[in-house]
C-alpha cells in the first residue's frame, strides 16, 4: 500500500540546518533556522524558564491530563501578554497547541472547517510553512504584495491594493511583528490602513505573532496585534513562545479565536476543542506550564523581561553592526535597511545563486531566498559576512 507514497520536497529551512551541520569546515557561519544565539553561539535556557523548571520539579505532583484546551490559566496568561485588555475576556475562545505552527495549523483547520472555499491571503513573501501547510490543507492561497525589493521595506501601496481584492469571507494573514522572512514591518499609521481595508472588505484577519518582544518591545510589538484585534468583528491570533521564551521544542502556543459575542465563542470554543481532540487530543503542558508560572509570577516576570530585553538590544546592536560595517566598506547608504528592520531576520534580496555562492565560497549559510538571522552573527562574525556580501556584488 504504501508504494504510492511519493517523495516530498525537503523544508528548505531544515535542509539548509541539516547541511550547516555535515559542512566540516571552521569559520562556517550559521544564519539559517529562527533560532536565538548569543555571542558565544549557544541558545540558553532562559534563567527564568530554569527557576519555574526547578520550582515545577519541586512542586508538581501529578502529570494527568489538563483540559482539550490546555490549562485555562495558561490561556488567560498569554491573553494578557498579547491583547492586554485590548479585547474584552469574554469574546475569546483559547486553545494551547504544539507550538506556534501548531496554533497556525489548527487556525487553518478552523477556517477550513467554517469556509472550506476560503482563500487565504498571504504576503509575498512568507513564512514558507504557511503556503506549505494551507497546500496541505487544500486550502486556496492568495498572494498580497509586500517587500519592495528596491528600498527592502514595505510595499505598501502594492500590499493595500492587493488586499482590497479580498472579499467577505476571505482571511488575511499577518506578522504581527518581525515579519519572517524580511524583517521589514509596517508602522502603527500603515496597520490602521490595513484595519480600514479589512473593514471594508470584510475579510477576517489572522495574525501569526511568532516574536513578540524580538523587535521594538513586549508592549510595541504587540501594537497592531491589539490595534487589529480591537477594530474588527472576528480575528484569529496564532501566538507562539518559542522564541521569546527560548522554549523551542517544548513546543507551546495558543490559538485565539475573537467573536462577536459570548455565543459566537461558545461554538469557537467547542470547536476548537474539538479540532484538538481530533489531532492529538490534549495539547502539550510544560511549556505551557512554565510559561504560566513566569507570566503570573512578579518575580520571575521581571527576569524573564529583562533577558529577553538583553536578547532584543543585543539583535539590534548586531543590526548596526552589520549596517556600518557594510556602508564602511562599500561606501554606500544601500544597505541602511538592515538597521531599520526588526526581529531576528532580514532579507537580503538577492539571488539564490548568489546565496549558494556565499554558502560554497564562505561557508556563509543563509536560506535560499536571502533571509538572514541577525542573531546567528558576533563580533567576529560581522566583518566576515560583510566582505563576502561586497565581494558578491549585492
Ligand atoms: C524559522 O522561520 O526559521 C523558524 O520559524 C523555524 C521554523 O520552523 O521554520
């Protein structure tokens, strides 16, 4: 039976972390999978993760199942930290999932499961997995304009006029910070724009926020998630903590659902529940659990803040790094993007084969479409890349 299975396209992320690790050479510079690194490149375990961890240890006494929706206090936590009280309580349906793209799947189950002839809309370009997983899905996909290659910001004009072609029914997904992969983000006065599209178009919105706290703060990059979420009748959060919890294969997430009223999320609610049990039952908890413990702990909230604004400051410092150096040795402003930009990565643009080059010549590991993680970089690193992205002539 199973000889009909066909070979399947490897991730060119995965990929690309796979050849990272076969490549014998020194000096080979990792800038490929979102992962966060210091400058000794090493991803800690965050203090505070450790100090709940220790805690957990010590206090748990049983591993039975939560709920399908994971621990409510996990949802209420994460509730807080990404809509504050943008949203009233009682309009969102929560369910914790196996990670951000595990919250970004069941979202897609959702909308499949309401509209099963949705479209959904997604910038060009995206996280790769999201056209992966709507493909999946059998879901249609829509492209909306987004970076400009010439100053490596934001299409906008591009992007409204796209997305003023959804119609009701349609879902428009969004970074809501640190967009993966160019790093190019839109300003406070552009997302009350899009707010005013999705409002006249009367397509849902769903934010993926994968980074919250990587780009300009935990409240600032919360900005527009909250803007958004306020402004529309429905709107579908895909929130993940592996990244700004360094809790990656913990795999935690939670996805929200806001409706109109306490009805609507009743039947968001049981479905989403049900989605759940029909994928893998409970949802898993210790990530869950330890982000709980932080998020409802002053203490241990004030540490896990101030690293994580350690890892954010140090993602910029690099940013600049980078920026002067380029300007110093090609003696030109083009490559001023890199400092404006936010989160850990930051698009290139430039050809796949002058990124092949760079990974054959220089050992320099970059994914195929430029993109870049800033925080694969140090000190040392900084002026190697720099000369060999001159020396390509980009
Ligand atoms: C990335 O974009 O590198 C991360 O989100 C990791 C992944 O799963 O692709």
């Amino acid at each position: 039976m199973f000889e009909a299975l066909q070979p399947r396209p490897a991730d060119g992320i995965l990929k690309l972390m796979q050849m990272y690790r076969e490549d014998p050479r020194d000096g080979k510079i990792d800038l490929g999978v979102g992962v966060y690194k210091d400058a000794n490149g090493l991803t800690p375990v965050m203090r505070a993760i450790k100090a709940a961890e220790h805690k957990l240890w010590e206090t748990q006494d049983t591993k039975v199942y939560t709920g399908l929706a994971g621990d409510p206090a996990f949802a209420d936590a994460m509730i807080d930290l990404v809509l504050g009280d943008a949203v009233p309580r009682d309009t969102i349906a929560a369910v914790a999932t196996p990670g951000g793209t595990g919250a970004v799947r069941q979202s897609f189950e959702l909308i499949k499961t309401a509209r099963p002839e949705a479209r959904v809309f997604v910038s060009d370009p995206t996280w790769p997995n999201h056209i992966s997983i709507l493909g999946f899905l059998g879901i249609e996909v829509a492209r909306y304009r987004y970076f400009d290659e010439d100053t490596r910001g934001v299409d906008f004009e591009g992007m409204i006029s796209d997305l003023k072609t959804a119609k009701p029914g349609d879902v428009v997904l969004l970074h809501g910070c640190c967009h993966n992969p160019t790093g190019a983000n839109l300003n406070i006065t552009q997302w009350q724009e899009v707010v005013s599209v999705l409002l006249e178009t009367g397509a849902v919105p769903m934010i993926d926020i994968a980074y919250q706290g990587f780009g300009d703060g935990l409240q600032e990059d919360a900005a527009a998630t909250r803007l958004v979420a306020s402004s529309v009748p429905e709107c579908l959060i895909a929130a993940s903590c592996s990244k700004n919890f360094g809790i990656y294969r913990e795999r935690t997430g939670l996805l929200m659902a806001i409706s109109q009223n306490a009805a609507a999320r009743k039947l968001h609610q049981d479905t989403l529940n049900f989605l759940n049990r029909q994928n893998y039952s409970f949802p898993p908890d210790h990530g869950a659990r330890l982000v709980t413990m932080i998020l409802t702990d002053d203490t241990l909230r004030a540490d896990w803040q101030a690293e994580l604004e350690e890892v954010r400051l140090s993602m910029l410092n690099l940013r600049q790094q980078l920026a002067d150096e380029l300007q110093q040795l090609s003696g030109s402003d083009r490559f001023g993007f890199l400092a404006q930009h936010r989160g850990m990565f930051s698009l290139l643009g430039t050809s796949a084969d002058k990124v092949d080059a760079m990974r054959e010549k220089n050992g320099i590991y970059m994914v195929a479409d430029s993109r870049m993680n800033i925080a694969g970089l140090n000190a040392q690193t900084i002026p190697v890349l720099a000369r060999a992205i001159v020396d390509a002539g980009i």
